[in-house]
C-alpha cells in the first residue's frame, strides 16, 4: 500500500531554552493539508498549526521593506530554534525576546514555540 501523496507539507523541529544555561525543551509538529499528524509532540498542536498558517509565511519568509523601528525593550532571555520545512519551503528561524520586534514574533507564534517561557496567544504586527 502506497503512503499518501503530501499536499502541503509542514515538518518542523522546535529547540527551546528558557535560560541560557538550562536544558533544552524539543518539540515537533508534523502536518498536511491543513491537519496534525501523527509525530506531534507539541502541547497543542492544532493552535501551533493556526499560528502557522496566520502567520509564518510573513514571519519565516519575510519581504522586503523599510527597516522597522522596534521599542528597546528586553522580554527575556529565552531562545528558540525553529528548523525544518514549511510548505515545501527549508526553515531556520531563531526566535528571540530581545526587542518589541522579536517579542511580537515569539508571541505571534507561541503555540509553536511549546506554550513556555511567556509564549502566549498575541497577534503578531
């Protein structure tokens, strides 16, 4: 029996280190055609993939444009790594709490970043 044909794929691997000196959380998140699949291992899935598809295509793949201006303001010290594909498409995305620009990124996508670390549900600007 043949697996079934992928129609939008998404394979992504998520490090995540609260402190710099402490161990690292691993999750994934495996989906096609806009559903989990087996091979998740993230808190909640299914808000990771909304996230997604809301937003990572402007956040792994970005356009062009004027530099933004981002407040000086430090949200913390953890650290995210976000490998893999997203519709078809290789990622490697670091995620920071660093400035306003980097803090609206990791809130934009917290379900994928495992729920830790002040990674809640935010619209992402």
């Amino acid at each position: 029996m043949e697996s079934p044909e992928l129609t939008n794929p998404i394979d992504l691997t998520i490090r995540l280190r609260e402190e710099p000196d402490a161990g690292e959380y691993r999750f994934r998140l495996v989906a096609d055609a806009g559903q989990v699949m087996d091979g998740s291992t993230l808190p909640d899935p299914e808000a990771a993939l909304a996230a997604l598809e809301r937003y990572g295509q402007d956040i792994f793949f970005p356009l062009p444009g004027p530099p933004k201006l981002c407040t000086q303001q430090y949200g913390g010290p953890q650290v995210a790594l976000v490998t893999g594909t997203f519709h078809g498409r290789k990622v490697n995305a670091k995620f920071q709490r660093t400035d306003g620009c980097e803090i609206a990124r990791w809130k934009a996508l917290a379900p994928l970043l495992g729920g830790t670390g002040g990674a809640t549900a935010n619209s992402w600007t």
